[in-house]
C-alpha cells in the first residue's frame, strides 16, 4: 500500500477509541520491525524519526526503504519527521515523500511558533498530501539532543490550543499535558489527563477535525495510556523504549554469545525483540485489527 497522511487514519481512531503507534527509527532494521510487526496485527502505522537519525539515516533513503516495504504492506503506512524545528528540512522532507511533518516551535515565543508552523502547514498542504503536526507547551526531557528540564516544561492552555490550530493551519496537535520525552523520574508521574480532554472537546466536537497527539509515551503506566486514548489521544508515540529494546538486545545477544561474530544474528535478535514490543504497544493503544 502506498503512503498514506497522519489525518485521515487519526481521524478515524479518534473516532473509534483507539490510538495509531507511531514508532521512532534510528536503524533501518527497526524499520523492517515496525512494519512486519504492525502488519502481522493488522494495525495502521506511523514510522517516525527525528532530526538527527534522518540526517544520519538520510532522508532519502529513509523514504526508499520504507516505500518499498509499505508497498507490500496491506496496512495503512505513514511517514513522519518528528519535533524538527528547521523550516528548511521539514520542506525538505516533504519534497523527498514524507506524509507527515511536524515543525516543534515549541520553545518559540508565541507568535513566532503560530508564524513558522503556518510556513511549514501552507508549504505541505501545497504539495499535496502532507499533513502537519503542532506542538504548544513544552514537554519536559530530551528528544534528539533538545533538552527541556520539568522547570521549563509548560502544560498548553486548552483556549489558546484553539487559536494556535486555527492560525498555524496544522491537522494534528501535540499539547503538553505532562507527558515527558525519555525515562520518568517518578514512579507515578502527573499526567493532566483532564487537560487533553478539555483541549479534545473545544477541538474536536462535535466533529473530529484535529487529532491530538501524545508525546513522552514510553515508561507510563499502562492505565494511563489507555486514559490518554480514551480521553482524545489518537497518535502515541514511542521513541525511547525502541531505543533501549535496540541497545539492550544486542548487548544481551553480544554478552551471551562472546565468540560470535555474525551480524546478522545480531540483528535478527534485535528485531525479533522490537516486533515483540511493538506488538505491545498495539494491543495496548488498541489500534489491533484496525487497518481496514
């Protein structure tokens, strides 16, 4: 199947309860993972990666691979540059076939975050279709080297997430409600789920126009991710439990099998682990079955 934009797939799993994975990359085996796991269940899918793995990876041939596997893929496929705060790459990206772009300036003073995001949504919506991602507030953590401490970090505030969206001309949404890029330091962070919920009623009734996105989903606990979903979450992205899958697996495979040199049973061991997981994250977020 060939790629597909974010909205249409969110609008449909907001409609129904449930939440698209949508799965950061930094390997292309991660990649062959995400899709054979998300196809085996039947699940729509978001393959994401942020700045610094794209450049790394090249977005070029990030788009190649993943067209090509989405290609024989009978499921719903997008492809996402994720909290890219260069207008130039997010353009970039979109002229090179990503279906969906988020521009981050959320750390951006106000006006100049609605006046960025509207080049980037104006830009993409030109192209064709590519939908566009928004973030208001900050979500504490590090993700791809930007580092926000819990200090910095502030929660969106649900009337002014009406103006942004109408301004900056963006399809999907991403407020901070507490949510975290990395590991938690708490064992019960406070998530603000009547926050997403206020923000999805002045959004999205009575009729779904902007999925809300969910950043900072790795390390909560599973009830709070299923109250996220059911209070208007329909992205959930997972980026740093892929990355400890990844790092761990080979170490285990690595320390268990000393004198082996074979790279491919490394990273057989690593992807057989990450499907594991995303198959996790599918059955919890409840988008199993959904690909119709």
């Amino acid at each position: 199947m060939p790629f597909v934009s974010a909205k249409e797939m969110l609008i449909k799993a907001s409609k129904e309860k449930y939440a698209v994975g949508a799965f950061n990359i930094t390997s292309i085996v991660q990649l062959e993972a995400i899709l054979e796991a998300a196809t085996e269940m039947k699940a729509p899918v978001i393959i994401q990666t942020s700045v610094t793995p794209a450049k790394f990876l090249q977005p070029e041939v990030i788009v190649a691979v993943c067209s090509v596997l989405a290609q024989s893929a009978d499921i719903p496929v997008c492809l996402h540059l994720d909290h890219c705060t260069e207008v130039s790459f997010c353009k970039k990206c979109a002229d090179l076939g990503f279906t969906n772009i988020m521009f981050d300036g959320s750390r951006l003073n106000y006006e100049e975050n609605i006046k960025l995001t509207r080049e980037v949504s104006d830009y993409c919506h030109q192209k064709g279709d590519i939908t566009v991602e928004g973030e208001l507030g900050t979500v504490a953590g590090v993700e791809d080297q930007i580092k926000v401490t819990e200090d910095e970090a502030q929660l969106c505030n649900p009337d002014i997430a009406v103006d942004f969206v109408k301004r900056s001309g963006i399809d999907l949404f991403g407020p901070a409600i507490g949510t975290a890029h990395g590991v938690y330091k708490t064992e019960n962070p406070v998530i603000d789920t009547e926050r997403l919920f206020k923000i999805h009623k002045k959004l999205n009734y009575p009729e779904i126009q902007t999925p809300l996105v969910i950043h900072g989903g790795t390390g909560l606990k599973e009830e709070v991710v299923r109250e996220l979903v059911k209070n208007g979450g329909a992205k959930y992205n997972v980026s740093t439990n892929l990355k400890h899958i990844l790092i761990d697996s080979i170490y285990e495979y690595i320390s268990t099998h000393p004198d082996e040199y074979d790279p491919v049973r490394i990273d057989s061991h690593m992807k057989k682990a990450t499907k594991e997981r995303i198959k996790y994250w599918i059955d919890l977020l409840g988008s199993n079955g959904m690909a119709k």
